[in-house]
C-alpha cells in the first residue's frame, strides 16, 4: 500500500484494476495496458484509440494526486461540499416557543443513595434543584459504580474523576448562590469517547489513537459543562465507530454480560443501561445509537442531520455523522437535546431551527404511519416480532389511527458505499502509513479491510450514487408529506441505512424482554428536524407501557 501510494493511483478514476496491473508490470507508469485492465471496474469499454488519447492525461493526474498527498490533512478539515437533507419545497416554522417539562411526582429521597442510579434526569433534577441530594453525592455514587462495573463490562476508556468532581462541586457551590443552570444542573454524564474533551485523551477507541490528546472541548462537552452537567467518563465506542471491539476489549450489554453491547455507541448503551451515568452522548452514521439502545434497553434520540454540531468530535462520514442523547427515558432525550442542539459557527451544516418541546401535545392529533410489509414480514426472532406487533395494538389503543405506508423503492444498499468512500478518505494517512494493522479487528468486515477496498470507488460511482440519494430524499419528503411520525421494526428492510441517508431523526426505546431476559426495541422516524413531534409519540407510547422502568440485575 506504501507503494501504492507513491504513484497517487488510489484516488484516480479506476484506482484498483491499474494498481494490480502496474505491479504486474513493475513499472511506474500509466500504459493503454492498465487502462484496460482498470475498464472493468468502471463498466466501460474504450477503444484502442481512446486509451492512447487517455494516458498522458492519466499520468498528469497521477502528478496532481502525488502533490495534493504532501498537504497535511486532520480529520477534523471536511470536505468544500456539504450534504443538505432539506429538497426543494419544503419549509419550517422558525417561531420558538418556551421548553416545557413534564410535572411528575418525584418519589422520596432513598435513605441509600445507590438507588438513584437509575432515576431518569427529569427527577434527578428536581432532587438536585431542591438540595435534597447535591451534585458531589450524585457524582460520588457514579463515579463509585463506574470503578465496581467497568471489569464487568468494559464501558470506560477514561474516567474524568478530578474534572466530575471539580464541575460537580461548582454545580453545587452556585445552587447555594441560588444560580440554576437548568435541567441539568449537577446531572453526571458520560461522552462517547470520539467527543473531544480537554486535557483527557480522546482515543476514539482505537489502538493507533489511543495515546491521542486532543487539546480543546467539542462543542457538545462544552455545551453540556455550560448547561451545568458533570462529565464523568469518556466511554467506549468500537474502533473508529465500527461495533463494540476497542483496543482494551469488547464492551458488554448488561442484560448478558456474554454478549457484546453492539456499537459503535458501546460505552454509552452499557453505562447507561448499567446506571453508571445520568446519561450518555452516542453518535450514529448507520445504526451506532439505535443498535446499542437496542441490545442495552435504553432510549436513544438520533437527531436529524444538522440539528448538533459536530465540531470536536472525529469524523467518519461528513455526510452522515449525528450525535445524540442515549438516555433512560424518552424526555430525558429531550432535556439533554435541548441543550445541545442549534449552530455554534463551526459545523456549518448545523440549521437554526427551534425546538419546541412540549410534552402536553395531544399526540391523537398528528398522523401516525406504520411500515406495514416490515411489520408483517417472517422474522427468525419471533419474539421480537410479537413485541412489534404488540407494539401496534398499544398505539391502536391509545387511540392513534394507524396510516399504512412503504418506504421508497430504490436499491438502498447500494448505496452503502457513500458511507465507505467517506470513511476511506477521513482515514487517507491510517491506511497509507500501514498503522491501520494496529487495529484489533483484522477481518473481512472491519475497517483496514474496508477502507482498502473503498480505494476502489471511483470518483463518479460516489457522485452517482449522492445523485440517486437526492431521489430517494425527493421520495421520503413525498411520503413523510402524508405523515407526521412513523413506527418501523428497529431494522426492517432498510429503513435504517435509507433515513440515515436522507438525515431523518430517529428515536429507539425498549418494547419487550425475550424470554432469556434480554430487551428489543421499536423504533419511530420523524419528520426533518421534527423532533418536538417525534419523541412527543415515543414518549406517550413509553408512557403507555414499563419496559425502560426494568434494569439489569448487575454483580461486581
């Protein structure tokens, strides 16, 4: 691969076919030869004459592509081009309205604190606001079940112990001064460990990274320290956002310590799930919120694309990455949301659009769409199925009218490269200096092998397919014109590669334990930068049913 990329062959037109017949050849040169070779990858098929005309031009790129190499690149530089989920026509309402919390009735102060571990935000919140339990207990308590369960699970990279008790001591000298931040004033928490946070390691949770200390707070680390909440652990992900292997081991789901927690958000579906966290950040490029919220049991908000900034936080898809709440209930999602959401001048994909949560909405009025064929598609998981299906008969019964709809029929799969070709070049420097054999998964389906192969993409197929995308949002806004929110088995058909491809938000809870006591999840797709709307049904449906009140039995 060094080799390789000495020639710049990796980003020309036809870059895998004309590197295999140049080491054929041995030679460090172009020929009408190669280019024939490479033809087949393109689908094309030139004439002798054409290639003569093509080799001096080839050979020019080659030069340009060898020049371009000698510009250092960080991850965190994105592309010129910047992906829009919004399609002609479409428009939004900019008037904000106040934030709204629910008023719940807060049980008694436990006399043994370990019992809020797994209290939801929004009562912790009003503990800490009225001084019955102070930030420091809270954190204490935390930081203590973080240090007893992480041998179990393996759900920390680094715990921020002298930051959490600093920020958390802070919290409660300004309530004394009768300053409150808001809902999250003292609450602990714990960032995916590929969120950037001063003076700790940010090693997204790779072997090749894992020493790395990146000098400044992403902006959601600094808008949740702004918002009063207490950092407490830097929390696993799999290696560069690929599943729950890390270079220190594999993160557990708590239901079944045998069983991996599912990725990339690892750390955070564990901890949170575990009640070692208050809550937790998670991203999501394709399925890393849903999948660990799914396999831990907890709720988990992937917002629309542009509602967070991403600055801080390493990239793998520009056009893709979200990051959002993993939490223990639905309004919790919301409060932690709240907080992180809108532009900050860095991202530039971020909209300045309000969001006006108000858990008071009459939810029967909004139109409510189901994917009917993935509710009714055989499944090998049948217990999981009769929970989707129960599902349906709960929102039937809270007196919702059910709207029958398909998603847009495209070959959605194919373009699953877009994804790839993203992350190949966000990792140019990992593949090219050899380091990406550092990396714990060496295996057909990970990333070494991953981003060799997506050096094979040429540059038109990636434009191509960003231009069937457009059709495919075109297609979404048609069919989300008829609905406010639909329900979707968490990973029928593709529903989950195509809205995180459109950017639609996503909100995942439990429906359901099997009977080996592990949990499944339904999951409910909004309109763009619908999220007020969205998790106002996730949380009547919760509200409806008990399976996020349930918590894994835990030894240490």
């Amino acid at each position: 691969m060094a080799y390789f990329s000495t020639l710049g062959l990796s980003s020309t037109l036809l870059p895998g076919a004309l590197w295999a017949k140049i080491q054929e050849e041995k030679k460090l040169r172009i020929t009408k030869e190669t280019i024939q070779c490479a033809e087949q990858i393109a689908g094309l098929q030139f004439t002798e004459a054409e290639r003569e005309l093509m080799v001096d031009g080839v050979n020019e790129l080659l030069s340009n592509y060898e020049k371009l190499r000698a510009v250092h690149l960080e991850n965190s530089v994105p592309p010129a081009l910047q992906f829009n989920p919004i399609v002609p026509g479409m428009t939004f309402s900019r008037r904000r309205r106040p934030f709204r919390m629910s008023k719940v009735n807060v049980p008694d102060v436990p006399s043994r604190r370990e019992e809020l571990a797994f209290w939801p935000v929004v009562h912790l919140s009003r503990l800490i606001r009225s001084r019955k339990v102070s930030s420091v207990e809270l954190t204490e308590m935390y930081l203590d079940r973080l240090k007893r369960y992480d041998p179990q699970l393996q759900c920390v990279v680094t715990l921020t112990e002298e930051l959490a008790m600093q920020q958390a001591r802070r919290a409660d000298e300004e309530l004394a001064r009768g300053r409150y931040r808001g809902p999250l004033h003292g609450i602990p928490w714990g960032a995916k460990d590929l969120l950037a946070t001063k003076g700790y390691r940010t090693t997204w949770g790779a072997m090749p990274y894992k020493d790395q200390v990146i000098d400044e707070d992403a902006t959601v680390v600094r808008r949740l320290e702004q918002a009063g909440a207490v950092l407490v652990a830097k929390l696993t992900l799999g290696a560069l956002a690929w599943g729950d292997v890390w270079f220190g081991g594999k993160t557990k789901n708590p239901w079944n310590p045998k069983q991996g927690s599912s990725g990339s958000s690892a750390g955070p579906g564990a901890a949170t799930a575990a009640g070692l966290v208050g809550f937790s950040i998670g991203s999501e490029t394709w399925g890393s919120i849903i999948s660990p919220s799914t396999r831990c049991g907890v709720t988990g908000l992937r917002p629309t694309f542009g509602r967070v900034s991403r600055y801080g936080a390493m990239a793998l898809s520009w056009s893709m990455d979200k990051l959002g709440p993993m939490c223990r209930s639905v309004e919790d999602c919301a409060v932690v949301f709240n907080a992180i959401y809108g532009p900050d001048g860095k991202d530039l994909t971020v909209v300045d659009l309000p969001f006006n949560w108000d858990p008071r909405l009459d939810v029967r009025q909004l139109r409510i769409g189901y994917l009917k064929s993935e509710f009714e598609r055989d499944r090998k998981d049948e217990e999981w199925k009769a929970h989707d299906q129960a599902t349906l008969e709960t929102l039937r019964r809270m007196g919702l009218k059910l709207i029958p709809i398909e998603l847009p029929d495209y070959p959605i799969e194919a373009l699953s490269f877009i994804l790839n070709a993203e992350a190949a070049a966000a990792f140019d420097e990992l593949t090219r200096s050899n380091r990406d054999d550092l990396l714990v998964r060496q295996v057909k389906n990970a990333w070494p092998n991953v981003f060799r192969q997506s050096r094979t993409i040429p540059a038109v197929e990636y434009i191509q397919a960003n231009r069937v995308r457009t059709l495919v949002m075109r297609a979404m806004a048609e069919m989300m014109s008829q609905v406010d929110v639909y329900v979707a088995p968490s990973f029928g058909g593709h529903n989950l590669l195509l809205t995180n491809l459109t950017g639609h938000p996503a909100v995942v809870l439990p429906n359901g334990f099997r009977k080996d006591g592990t949990p499944t999840s339904i999951t409910f797709i909004g309109r763009l930068y619908g999220e007020a709307e969205l998790l106002a049904v996730a949380k009547a449906y919760q509200d409806a049913t008990d399976f996020h009140l349930k918590h894994p039995p835990l030894t240490s």
